[in-house]
C-alpha cells in the first residue's frame, strides 16, 4: 500500500516547530479513513490553531462553481474554519495571524481545471508573504503520473480553473505542482514536500491500494477522475455533463441529440484518430439539477476499457467538435460569467485557449487539434522533469 504524507507526518514531525494550520477537505484522510483534522490534532494538540478549506467547503457539499462557502466555527474540534472559495481565494493577513506553518493536505484530480492546485498556489503566495512555512502532504495523483495531455495554458486565458502554464493533464503529484510553483513559477515561500512511500508514476489510484473518499460532488469515484479530464469541457456549453445524475462527468448529453443516429460518426472520429481504451454507450437520463433539470436527455456514458489507452482529453474534444455540427443552432457556448471571469468565454477559459473553440467551430482536422496541443509541451516537459519527486 502506498504511504500519504498524511501517513508520513505521523513519524516526521519532531521539526514542525510553533502553530500549524491545515488545508483539508472531505479526502483528507489517513488510510483508516480517520480524517485529517484528527491526525493532526493527534499530533500537534492546542498547536493546530486554524483550518482551510478550498472550493466545495471542508465537507465536499458545494455544488459547482462560484457557488461559495462561508466561514465558521467548527464546534466539534472548536476551530475557526476560513473558507478559501468565498470572498477572497488567497488568505489574508489575519488569517495567517499566529501560524509558524501550514500544512496542505489536498486530494487532486490531476486535471488543470480543477481548482485545489490554485488553492494551494494562493496559499503558498500568502506564506511567502507572511513568513510561514508550506508543508504539503503528498497525495497520489489518481490518473496517474506519466501520461500528459492537453494543450498548454494561454495566460491570456488565465483565471481560477487556470492560473498556471500547464496541460489540462499535467501528470503531476500536489507536491510536485508546490515545486513547480517555487522552481518556475516565482513563490518564493519556505516550501517542504512529505513525500509519499512506495507510489510510482505508472499507477492509478486503485492501485495504492488506498481509500477513496470524494474530493467534490461529482467525482464520487477515481473512474470518474479520468473521464472529467473530457467532459469537464462541457461546462462550456449547453450540454449536460451529468451533473443531476449518478454518473456526472461520465454521462453527457442533450435533449435534441440523436444519440443512436450519431453515434456511427463518432466511432469513426475516434477510430482515424486512433483513439481506444473505451466504449460509447448510447443513454438517456434526466438530470434533477442544473442543465436540462427535469428534460429526458439524449448522449453517451463513457465506459473505459483500458485505462493505459484511454486518452479522455481527445476523446471530450472530438465529442465537442461533433455535437457542435450535429445540434447547429441546439448547441449554445455558455456565456459569461464563469468562475469570476466577466468577459471571456467559460469554454476558452476552460481549454486555456480560443484556438480549440475555434477548431470545433471549423470542423478541424486532428492534425490541426495536435499541433495545438503540441504547441509549448516541451518546454513544459523540461520544467515537469526539474521538480518530479517520483
């Protein structure tokens, strides 16, 4: 089984000198599934003095974006608890009052768009700020670590579900993303990395043999975690990405999509790119919150056959490109606003760039969307292989 930092904290901590906050959320467990918060207390007592919490609050309750949580008390561990999606998502001065280090202890998804990397960026920023020390406690990323895909971020595109130069798959632990931020990105805090024992860059997360424990609303299982590397794009559009249902983010769909009469020109898509690793299975479901609420839609459950092969990144933009031509007028870009963006589009914003809204709107060739993603990876690359642990 692999060993977390959470795990590893338990027999290194005789340095961690002073106050310590702690960043957490629901995943923050021990793999008991004792929750952090109890760990750390366990160990540092009346010295844990504040608990962090990112977006979906410290419980994972939140439904979706800009849908903030409020600070509290919690009256169980008798702690103040800041939320960091609310009306800040960098930490205050007063917040980091009294702390000598804060520990960051985050399950990730490793997927650009998912915001708790931003999270513990804006943290980092603050300590540096305010003279305290990071201490991540690493956790696995759960699609792996060696597979990379996606285009690279355009600054110009930079918001909360992108704030730094990465693929939308980044391959990369929060330990590492931390280095990163120090090495390349200039967060320039006092920053420590508990690494964890025995996890490898080729597993997947039921290969830890650790529990799972839902870091949002919709990402109820570590199957669901490679798929919303895909479909979490259609939070750009009108098409339902299964929020409502018990398989969001890996049911998508529409009330006008014909799903059966498609579904012939999507294996094809998929097969001249060379795309495999899964199946389409044609659904209909009916989501009881957010899009179509209510309205019986037509699409697809994906359904991964091969985790080595899968490539979910491809796979959501040939979905997109073919669902755009097929509804015409039926498909709709989401407008603005989008997680505190008031101008750009939620779709750009979501791919880090206009030019793949703009390949789906031309109906473009697989060449065109490689050379897109092709564009900065290896200068990525080179950065990637200075700050990997593992």
């Amino acid at each position: 089984m692999v060993t977390t930092g959470l795990e590893s904290l338990k027999k290194n901590h005789s340095d961690i000198k002073g106050n310590v906050g702690y960043l957490c959320h629901a995943a923050s467990i021990d793999s008991n599934y004792n929750h952090g918060i109890d760990v750390v207390k366990s160990i540092f007592g009346e010295r844990l003095k504040k608990l962090f919490s990112p977006q979906h609050g410290i419980f994972a309750d939140v439904q979706d974006n800009m849908v903030e949580s409020g600070h509290f008390n919690h009256e169980y561990y008798g702690l103040p608890v800041y939320s960091l999606y609310s009306e800040t998502r960098k930490p205050n001065r007063q917040m980091m009052e009294g702390l000598d280090h804060v520990l960051v202890d985050l399950q990730d998804v490793g997927t650009r768009v998912y915001t708790y990397i931003y999270t513990m960026t804006y943290m980092m920023e603050a300590c540096a700020e305010c003279g305290v020390e990071v201490i991540i406690l690493d956790r696995p990323n759960p699609i792996g670590g060696e597979k990379i895909e996606g285009n690279i971020l355009d600054l110009t595109y930079r918001s909360f579900v992108g704030r730094h130069v990465l693929p939308m798959r980044h391959g990369l632990t929060m330990g590492e993303v931390a280095s990163m931020a120090k090495k390349h990105w200039d967060i320039d805090c006092e920053l420590r990395v508990i690494k964890m024992e025995s996890w490898t860059r080729d597993q997947f997360f039921w290969d830890t043999k650790l529990p799972w424990v839902l870091p949002s609303p919709n990402l109820p299982n570590p199957e669901t975690a490679f798929s919303f590397v895909g479909t979490v794009l259609f939070e750009g559009t009108n098409i339902s990405e299964g929020r409502g249902t018990t398989k969001s983010l890996e049911t998508i769909g529409h009330p006008n999509i014909a799903n059966y009469d498609l579904l012939n020109q999507l294996q094809k898509s998929f097969e001249s790119a060379g795309l495999s690793g899964f199946i389409l299975r044609p659904v209909s479901f009916m989501p009881t919150f957010q899009k179509h609420t209510g309205q019986v839609c037509h699409g697809y459950q994906i359904h991964v056959t091969d985790y080595t092969q899968f490539s979910p990144w491809h796979v959501g933009q040939i979905m997109c490109r073919e669902f755009y031509h097929h509804l015409g007028r039926d498909f709709q870009w989401k407008q603005p606003p989008y997680e505190y963006e008031e101008e750009l589009l939620p779709i750009d914003i979501l791919n880090g760039t206009d030019k793949v809204r703009r390949w789906v709107e031309s109906n473009g060739s697989m060449n065109e969307l490689n050379s897109i993603e092709t564009d900065g990876i290896a200068e990525y690359l080179d950065k990637r292989a200075e700050v990997l642990i593992y």
